[in-house]
C-alpha cells in the first residue's frame, strides 16, 4: 500500500499520509474524531451495539430506573437500543429520537417489526427543536464522545431536563468526566508512521464533506500504549448530567511528571457513570468503542524530568451552532530547575485552520 493516499472533497484534493501497514487487534491506530459528526453507517452501530463494557452499565441503570416509567430515548440510531431496552426493563412506554436521516428510517422499518410498536413512539429530529407531550420521567441518552461533551451532551441534556422531563426526572449517564495526561504522540504509536490508518479515510472524507471543506480534525488514538503517559491523568472537563449541568466550563489543573520522556501533547479519555456510586467506565483502561484523544500542545517534543509540572487549561464554549463545543487548550511546562515552555490549541467542532500545526502537516502533507 502506498504511504500517501489523496482524498477529494468539494474541489479540494488532500493528501493523506496513511499508514502502509493493516490494523490488527491491539495495535494502535489514528483516526479522526468520529462520534461528534453525522456519518454513522452499519460499522459504527455495530461497535455500538456490540460494546460489553458500556452496554451493561445502561441495562443496570435503565433496570433501576426504568420500571413503570416513561422514557425517553435522544439519539436512539437505528436500532432503537436504549427504547428497546428500556421496556425489556419494564418502562411503561418510550420516545425514541434520532436526528440522522438514514438511521431513522432505518429505525423506523425496524420499529414496525417489533411485537409491540404502539408502545415506542418514533420522532424524527433534534431533541432540542422538537415539543412533545406528555414528559418523560427518564432520560437516557447515548451521546457521550471520547471526548465526554464533543457530542454536544451538555447543550442537549440541559434542554432536556428543562422542556422533555417530569420534576425530579433522571438522566442516564449520570456522569461524565475527561482524563488528560502528557505524552508524546510517537510514543502512544511506538514503531510507527504518524499516519492515519486506511480503514480511516472514509470516515476523514465523510466529515470533510459534511463540512464543506477540510480542518485540522481531533485525533483518535485507538489502542493507544497506557505506558506511554508520562503524567498523572486529572480531570478537566466534568458533566453532571443529574447535577450541576454546564453547557460551557473552563478547568485547570497540573499534571505532574512522573517519568522522563518527552512531552509534545496530552491524551485524553472518557471516565463514564451511568449509576452514581458504580465504578465508572475507563476507556483508557477498558475495552470499549471510546478511544482517547491527542490534542497536540508544542511544536517540538519537550524534555521533561520527574519533578516537572504541566500546568494545563481546558475551555469548552458552544460552536456557532449552539450544540457541539469549542475546545481550547493552554498548557505551561514549568521545569524543576524554573524553566517555562508555552503550548496552546484551538480545537473548534468544526472549521478552523488546516495544517496549522506540525503534526497536521504531517497528516496531510503538501508535496
């Protein structure tokens, strides 16, 4: 296979630097964020539906919570999964929500081969713009990224609990949180090509076409090596769906170095509870369709020394379209021996620069 590959979308020919060799189990691969766009086909559903870790930890929620309740289910996909499982739990009724054109008609045939179809009602559209009565009692809702609010969870579920829920309602998940941790993105793909894998670049098209053209798009690190972390993870970004629910935080906190390496970026990765007292879902350390995301923060990997701290600043606004959010990321290296180093991002939803930063000119070369 060759190294590069050239994908075309709406007048702009890209050149992709691709990985020559085949994804097998285990081994890390790079890919663009996925969850936050509209580009679902039969492959993502299904490692959807077929992802152990998570899917348990909605039936245990939806078994508590959902008996001789009305539920409703946002983002229901194809196969109508949390509004089926609700009422195998012994909900009196659900609502099913799907936004994406092809998913719901999908869900649609598939709703008219169920035994009992009168006892899920279908909608089509976005749960923010729709009104519909009577209220649900629950909420359970299967929009959570890699990055905990990319899928705009915040925005959606703060309306839902305004307008679609009873007083006293509940969400499932009733927590998310984003883990960050400093690395070197070389390390976390040891003895490969920083490259795409092939299988990506359909997907890499899909979100380019959708937005008109193409954009420096977050990283997903599938299979990334955990030893790689060269840090302490911390939180920095939390979403309590039950709670105090922000549509836009900004969180710092310091990574302290616990190991020599060296540090060009930070990974980060969903910790996930559907019920509040369970050990949450870590997909670092779990096997589940959430990946990690590398946001790169240096323009040149850093020495780094146990004793150094990497004082990290996380900002999530809403994008122009009042759902998905911005990212920001700013980050001082503050060195044992008093040295600083600065490194900052922009990670907007959608649009920005292209090749802005030396990895993504590396990604998508121009000769």
């Amino acid at each position: 296979m060759r190294d590069f590959q050239e994908i075309k979308t709406h007048g702009h020919a890209v050149r992709v630097h691709v990985d020559p060799e085949p994804e097998r189990e285990a081994r890390p691969a790079l890919w663009p964020t996925i969850g936050e766009y509209p580009i679902y086909d039969q492959f993502l559903y299904k490692t959807m539906t077929t992802d152990d870790e998570r899917n348990r930890r909605f039936r245990a929620a939806l078994a508590k919570l959902a008996p001789g309740r009305r539920v409703l289910d946002i983002g229901t996909g194809q196969d109508l999964l949390w509004a089926r499982e609700s009422l195998q739990a012994g909900a009196r009724n659900a609502l099913a929500v799907e936004v994406i054109d092809d998913a719901f008609h999908t869900a649609a045939s598939n709703l008219a081969a169920l035994d009992q179809p009168d006892r899920i009602t279908l909608l089509h559209g976005e749960s923010t713009t729709l009104q519909f009565a009577p209220k649900a009692d629950v909420c359970v809702a299967e929009i959570i990224g890699s990055l905990a609010g990319a899928e705009g969870a915040a925005a959606v579920l703060t309306d839902a609990r305004n307008r679609h829920l009873e007083p006293g309602g509940l969400v499932v998940p009733h927590r998310a949180a984003t883990l960050a941790a400093a690395v070197r993105l070389s390390d976390l793909l040891p003895g490969q090509p920083i490259a795409f894998a092939e299988s990506a670049l359909p997907y890499l098209q899909s979100i380019f076409d959708w937005h008109g053209r193409p954009f420096d798009i977050r990283l997903r690190v599938e299979n990334p090596h955990a030893d790689a972390l060269l840090s302490d993870g911390r939180p920095v970004e939390l979403l309590e769906f039950n709670g105090d629910l922000r549509t836009e935080q900004r969180t710092t906190t310091r990574l302290a170095i616990t190991r020599p390496g060296h540090v060009d970026g930070v990974l980060t990765w969903l910790n996930l509870w559907c019920l509040p007292d369970e050990e949450p879902l870590d997909a670092l350390r779990m096997t589940t369709n959430w990946a990690t995301i590398y946001f790169p923060l240096f323009d040149e990997p850093v020495p780094v020394a146990p004793g150094d701290v990497l004082e990290l600043t996380v900002t999530a606004t809403l994008s122009d379209d009042g759902i998905h959010p911005d990212y920001h990321l700013g980050a001082t290296l503050q060195t044992a021996d008093g040295g600083e180093c600065y490194g900052s991002l922009a990670s907007p939803h959608h649009g920005g620069p292209f090749r802005a930063h030396p990895i993504y000119q590396t990604l998508f070369p121009t000769a």
